[in-house]
C-alpha cells in the first residue's frame, strides 16, 4: 500500500509533494464544468451558457455536503493514522461510508423531488429556465459518483496518497472532453448532451477509485470485527463530518444566494458571472487543494503528538499560500480579457466587459483566500471544525449582506456584488488570526 507519513521530514518539500497531485486533480476536476462551459458558449449561445454556467453554483453546493462529509471523515482517518491505531481507522471507514452513503442517496432523491421548486427560488429567467431543467435533470445522476470519487479520495489522502485520486481525475477529464464533443457536436444534444458527459466521466472516476482502492490497499478490507458501529469512533466522526459539511454547505450555499441576486440582473451578467467564476475558482483552486493538504499534515502531526512541527508548517504554508496567491492575481488581472475570450465569441462585448471586471476585482486578493483555507485546514485538523463553520459565516455572512447592499445603489450596481467577495475574506483572516493567538 502506497502511503505517505507527514510527521517527519523537511516541511514545505513534504507538503508541496503532497499538495501537487491535489492541486492538479482539482484543477482537472473543475474542467467537468469548464469544458461544459466552453463549448456549450462557442456551439449553444448565450442562453445555454447561462444555463449550464449557472448551473454550476447550484452543484456545487450540493456536492458540497458530500464533501464536507468526506473532508471530516478523513481528518479523523488522518488523525487515527498519525496514532497508529489502524483498527479505529477501519473502523471509521465503515460507519463513514455507510453515512455518507445513505446521505447521497437521500440528497439524489430531494434534488429531484424539488427540482421546480429550486429553480424558482433561483429567479431562474424564463428564456434559460428550460435549458437549465433539462441540464440539471441529467446532472443530478451523478451525485453517487461524486460521493464514491469524494469518499475514496479523502480515504487515500489521509494516508498520504495523494497520486491515485490524480490518476482517476485525468482519466475522467479526458473522458469528458471526448464525450462533450462527441455528444453537443457530433450527435446535436444540446445541453442534455453536456451532462451526459460529465456524469459518464464522474461514474468512471468514482467506481475506478473504489476498484483501485479495494484491490491496492487490502488493509482496508474489512473483516467482521470492523463491521461494528463503535460509539466512540462515531462521536468522533460525526462532530468532524457534520460540522465540516455544515462549514461547506454554508460556504457554498451563500454563494447559491449570490447567484440568485446575479440571476436578477439578467442573461448578460448570469452569463459573465458563470465564465468569470469558473476562471476564479480555476484560478484559486490550487491554494485551496494546498490547505486541504496542510489540513492533513496538521492532522497527522495532531495524532502523533508533534505541536512544534505543526507550528513550524503554520509558517511555511503561510508563506507559500501568500506567494501563489499574489502571483496567480497578477495573472488574472493582466490577462483578465483574453481568458474571458477562450469561452466568450468576441462580439459578446458586454459578457466580456462585465466578466473582466469581476476578475479585476475579486481575483486581485487571492492571497487572502489563501489564507483563509490554510484556517480551515487547520481548525479541522485540530479538532475544532466549529471554528472553521464560524469563519466560513462571516467570509459569506459579510459577502452577502454587502452584495445586496450594495448592488441596490444605481450608481453602483452589480460591481458591488463582486467587490464584496475580498472584503468578506479579509474580515474572515483576521478573525482566524485573532483565534489562533489568543489560544495558544
């Protein structure tokens, strides 16, 4: 079994080698949506971009209950492999993926029962409410993948394999770029088509993770003794899981609430916020991967024990988080137009206009979201996810209110929307900080 021990060794190399496959992954699993995005814009028009793009925010706050449960899961795998109590460990696995299970299960059935009602409250406009159905309707299939792929990942993380979740990411993007063009090109399927795609690929991922991880890594066969519900192990699960699910799912859902304020103002600005947020998160995605991965040092460190090693990787990650951080801003900034252009036609001037000035905006601070994810790694590797749901409440908390405020001034509009994203963050950071001093 590959794994990988953070509790010796130099700390930034150990973390960077670490982190780099997540990062990479990540960046392959945003090109699902991305590619959906690009060539849905270039072949569909602007009404079935704004239904696949807007159909993104909404994804991801659902998935992001599963992965918050999955992202619990593993810090308490993580802490229990730092311990080397690996019975606890099998465990947990058992009871988390029975739970996690079930609730995937539950999600898929809600989603569909409720799929009107959610568009609704969406203000989804009515020249891209049907586009949008039909999108989402496929899409919701996939939720069990997402589950299968997320759980497995974050099983392999927390033993320092961070190479396999990789692999299958790959394999399926590549799989979603072929079938994108084969269906919405070559088989005119329109948005169905999309979707098909994605989930085709996200199946492949998951049950290709699940097959590598059964075959691979046979200390995670279960014998009978580990098929018991033990209360101690689920207590600990639990609070890790439910606290970061709810951190996730608040995160996300502020920024479901943001887009129906975006959706308000029409099929332009739903179409530049749904290009210029798939840039954005393509573009802070890689800080965000390195603060899981400094959440699994931390936790590692935790459970053996090693406080002045996880003080010392405090401040390498910061200083590597800030760096990144600052320099992929300046990229954005500088080249803010011509990446509007790989999924905008160049007479969509108004899309371009309104998506460059959100990336200007927002991407100029990406260091203080750096930040902010290395607080929520952190906080969940010490057992204390509460603090990483209070952090995520006031970044989106602040972002929310301040986006309603403001984009109801006419002399500001929707700008205000997108300038309330780095204020909500800063306020987040300093709040982290803050903590973290005074409990020392």
């Amino acid at each position: 079994m590959k794994q990988t021990t953070l509790t010796t060794g130099n700390i930034t190399g150990s973390l960077l080698r670490f982190a780099f496959p997540m990062m990479v992954g990540n960046l392959l699993q945003q090109l699902y949506n991305i590619v959906d995005t690009l060539i849905v814009g270039q072949f569909l028009g602007k009404e079935a971009l704004a239904a696949v793009g807007s159909s993104y925010s909404l994804m991801t706050f659902l998935t992001s209950i599963l992965l918050g449960l999955c992202m619990g899961s593993g810090v308490s795998f993580s802490i229990s492999f730092g311990k080397q109590e690996y019975d606890r460990m099998k465990s947990g696995i058992f009871m988390s993926f029975v739970m996690i299970g079930a609730a995937a299960l539950l999600l898929s059935a809600a989603v569909f029962a409720g799929l009107d009602l959610i568009l609704g409250l969406l203000c989804v406009p009515g020249d891209v409410y049907g586009l949008m159905r039909e999108y989402l309707w496929v899409i919701f299939w996939g939720i069990l993948a997402t589950f299968l792929y997320n759980f497995f990942a974050s099983l392999l993380r927390a033993v320092g394999n961070s190479t396999a979740p990789l692999l299958f990411l790959g394999i399926a993007a590549l799989s979603n770029i072929g079938l994108d063009l084969l269906f919405i090109i070559r088989f005119h399927r329109g948005v169905r088509g999309a979707a098909e795609a994605t989930i085709l690929s996200q199946y492949a991922a998951g049950f290709g993770i699940l097959l590598y991880t059964i075959i691979q890594f046979l200390q995670f066969r279960f014998k009978r003794k580990d098929l018991r519900w033990k209360p101690e192990v689920l207590r600990e699960i639990f609070q890790l899981s439910f606290l970061t699910c709810i951190q996730q799912s608040v995160m996300n859902f502020g920024i479901l609430m943001i887009q129906g304020l975006v959706n308000s103002f029409g099929a332009v600005v739903m179409a530049a916020f749904s290009v210029a947020v798939k840039i954005d998160t393509f573009a802070y995605m890689p800080v965000q991967d390195f603060g899981n991965a400094f959440s699994t040092f931390v936790a590692q460190n935790y459970g053996a024990g090693k406080t002045k090693r996880i003080r010392e990787g405090i401040r390498s990650a910061v200083k590597t988080a800030f760096f990144f951080g600052a320099a992929v801003s300046a990229l954005v900034f500088v080249f803010a137009r011509p990446l509007m252009l790989i999924f905008v036609k160049p007479q969509e001037t108004e899309i371009i206009r309104e998506g460059v000035r959100y990336l200007r905006i927002e991407g100029s601070f990406y260091y203080l979201i750096g930040f902010l994810f290395l607080c929520y790694g952190y906080y969940r590797a010490v057992k204390r996810p509460g603090m990483s749901l209070v952090l995520t409440v006031i970044s989106l908390g602040t972002r929310v209110l301040l986006a309603y405020i403001l984009s109801a001034v006419p002399q500001i509009g929707v700008t205000g929307i997108w300038a309330a994203v780095p204020i909500g963050w800063f306020l987040a950071d300093l709040t982290g900080y803050l903590y973290y001093r005074n409990s020392k």
